[in-house]
C-alpha cells in the first residue's frame, strides 16, 4: 500500500479510517515517535483494531498517545465531585497534579452539579486524553430521578460529551436483558459494583425496557464516527470480590462486548473493552487470554485487579499487584486506584499514591511484555545506584520527592554510603575492591 501523509485534502472520520485508507495521521506520527515503532507497523495495528489513539476533533491540547499491543502499558486516573464532596477546586489541583505526574488520561466522573463546565475545563487544558461515563452524568443533567430519564434523553447526554470533545467514554452496553438474566441466576456475593451498572440495571428494572446503550448503540456509533470518540466498553459486571469473579454474568457480558466490537468496527469507531475489578492472582492471565481471544485483540482497559478483598487502606497495593500480572499477560491501560478506594473520595496525597503504584505496575509489566526501551531505565537506575550517584538515583526514580527525602532525613557519617550499611556497603566496598582500593570498614 502507498502510504499517504495526513493533509487537508485527505478526509476520514475516525484515526481507524485513516489507518484502513493508508493514511498517516499527525497523530500517528506523534505515537509512532514515542513509541519508538515504525509507522506502518503501528497503521496495521490500527487496521486490526488491536492499538486505539483516543483523539476526540475537538480536544485541541491533546498529546496524543496510543493504547495497545506492543506500546507502553498507559495509566488513567479518576476524578470528579459527587454530592457529598463538591469542591471543584480540589478537583481542579487534583488534575493539575495528575497532569504534572504524566498520567496519559483522565476521567471525569463529576455526578452532581455543573459537570458540563467542569468537564469542558479539563478538555481546554489537558495535554491528556479526557474520559467520561456519561450515564453518570444523566440524573444531575437533566434534575430527574433515575425512571424518568428516556433512552433519548441518555443518548442526549453521550453527544453533548462528544460535542464538548471529550477522548474516550464508557458505555456500558453490555449489560442487555439477557445479561441480566445471567446476573440474576448467578448467585453472586456483590451482586453488580459497577456504577454505571448499577444505575443501567435499576433504570432497566423500574421501566422494564432494554437498556438503551444496546438498543440505540448504532446511533452511539453515529456519534462517535463524527467526533472520532473511542467507546470504552463498560464491563457493568466486573466482579466486585474474588468470590464473584471469572463467574457466567462477567463471561456473558464479554460476549457481548466482543460482538459489539465488530459492530463499532464496521462503523471504523476504535474500540476498548474494561475489564474486571476483584479477581485471585491465578485468574487473572487467564482472563486476558479471553478478553483478547472474544473480543478480537482489542485493547483491554483494567481496573485492577484487585487480588484480595481484605486490604481497606491499601487497595493501591493490592490493585498494583494485580494490574502488573494482568498487563504483562496482555492489558494495555490500568485504572489507577488509590489508598482511599471503597471508603470516600480520594484526597491529594491518596491520588499521588495510587498514580506511583500504578505507574510502577505498569512499568514492570512493559518489562515483561518486552515493549521496547522499558529496560532501559532500569538499566540507568542500576548504573547510578552502582555508581553510588544519589542525585541521579532522585532523577530516575518515578517520584524523586520520597527518596530524597529519605536520604536528608537521615545521613549516613560517610557520603558513599547510607545508614542502612555504612562502611559495609556491599557496593561502595565492591567499587573499592575492585579499584585497587584499600577497603576500611572500621
């Protein structure tokens, strides 16, 4: 195929379009360079729907990046008011913060209040993709309890998201009157944690309609072909504890979503599929194998997973460890989670903690995957600790505050070493032996 640089006489809808077409958008070329990966391999990949650049056309500050098979494991984090805690301003230091610490998304999940102009507040002024569940949004929208809104009045809500350019949304589609059946038969522990879920599965409950993401998905796909937004397909039936997870209710929707997949396809709308929140360790890569294998290899975005249901407090721990097996058994974009997960909105200093940990699973999964120049920062890392050069440790460390912090709040008597070991530094003695040094420990 001849390749055809992206030009103003060069129209298409979707960055899917283009790749089908040979054309080479600016976008590819900014991901394809970060990356570190020939444009035509990444185009391919883009055919195939397994690599996704969320680019909304009408989000101008957008660094693009993209999402998927053999790129950077990429990292989102979660924010919002609700009605309990409803201080913009908090949020708005919480995205500045985010953003300072390279996250490559955000999602807006405001669900009480002026959401629309917090929201377009975010799109101005982020360099990061922006995403949004709109069904959260519909019952503070419109000042209507949840029976009263219309399927219209839902899809409604999805445009005006579109419209204000926003990068990905989660449309919990899924969850059609035959997965509820499946959930209902289950037996399951948590039942359904899944907000949007929840909300989906009430609405269907006290109307007794289909829920409208499945039954007006195509004009959803109208809406997002004219925007360029990618559809996150929510997984409203992730398991919200080990005991529920790997379970028919979560299998079923999978099916589901894989179907609805080849849908959007068709339409050249990108896609990525969420994935599930609680799951043992020894479920997880077999729960990438199936996402990967039913829903076509397209782009998995996890929650998680969180591998134990005991640890309140710590859940960024425990979501760490599951989101480095899961993304180096084939995820591509972890949702962070934060000390604060299950017991209030995060705070600040939960939001820094949940992005180091994220950040650290995500990276250690690259390493595994093989993604190409991940091992090379550890290979700095290595050389500066070798060298014993403190500063330069501070520099590549993934937060430099914590462990320069560390080091001033207790000196060691010599500046080769540190307290832990002193003169008995394994490394400072190896350097000096090696060296032809005299080494003198007492």
């Amino acid at each position: 195929m001849n390749l055809k640089k992206d030009g103003a006489l060069m129209n298409y809808t979707t960055q899917m379009d283009a790749a089908r077409r040979g054309i080479i958008s600016k976008e590819m070329e900014v991901v394809a360079r970060k990356e570190q990966i020939e444009i035509e391999q990444l185009r391919q990949l883009m055919v195939e729907g397994k690599v996704i650049i969320p680019a909304n056309k009408n989000h101008h500050r957008l660094d693009f990046d993209g999402i998927g098979q053999g790129l950077r494991t990429k990292i989102n984090v979660n924010l919002g008011i609700s009605k309990d805690c409803c201080n913009f301003d908090l949020e708005l230091e919480k995205f500045k913060q985010a953003i300072a610490m390279k996250v490559e998304a955000i999602m807006d999940l405001s669900s009480y209040g002026k959401t629309r102009e917090f929201r377009r507040v975010l799109i101005d002024y982020s360099p990061a993709m922006v995403g949004t569940v709109p069904v959260y949004d519909a019952v503070g929208f419109y000042e209507k309890d949840l029976a009263a809104i219309t399927a219209e009045e839902f899809i409604a809500v999805v445009r005006a998201h579109a419209e204000d350019g926003v990068d990905f949304m989660t449309i919990h589609a899924g969850l059609n009157k035959a997965t509820v059946e499946r959930f209902k038969n289950s037996g399951r522990l948590t039942n359904i944690v899944s907000r949007g879920g929840a909300l989906l599965f009430a609405w269907m409950e006290l109307t007794g309609n289909e829920n409208p993401f499945y039954e007006y998905f195509d004009e959803i796909l109208t809406i997002f072909e004219t925007f360029d937004v990618t559809i996150s397909l929510g997984d409203a039936c992730r398991p919200g504890s080990i005991n529920d997870s790997t379970d028919a209710a979560q299998i079923e929707e999978l099916i589901v979503l894989g179907e609805l997949t080849k849908r959007a396809w068709e339409r050249n709308v990108q896609v990525m599929i969420e994935g599930p929140g609680h799951m043992a360790i020894n479920e997880i890569a077999a729960n990438m194998i199936l996402e990967k294998r039913l829903c076509h290899g397209a782009p998995f975005y996890v929650l998680g997973p969180l591998v134990t249901d005991v640890a309140p407090g710590y859940d960024h721990i425990t979501s760490a460890i599951g989101g480095a097996i899961a993304a180096a058994n084939g995820a591509d974009f972890l949702c962070y989670v934060t000390p604060a997960e299950h017991l209030r909105l995060p705070d600040l200093e939960d939001m820094k903690e949940g992005i180091i940990a994220a950040k650290i699973a995500a990276h250690a999964a690259d390493i595994a995957k093989g993604v190409k120049g991940a091992r090379d920062w550890d290979y700095q890392m290595s050389t500066a600790r070798k060298n014993l050069d403190w500063e330069q440790m501070f520099q590549l460390a993934i937060d430099a505050e914590k462990p320069r912090k560390y080091r001033t709040n207790s000196m060691p008597e010599n500046e080769d070493t540190c307290t832990m070991c002193g003169k008995m530094c394994a490394v400072r003695n190896m350097n000096k032996i090696l060296d032809g040094e005299p080494v003198n420990i007492l």
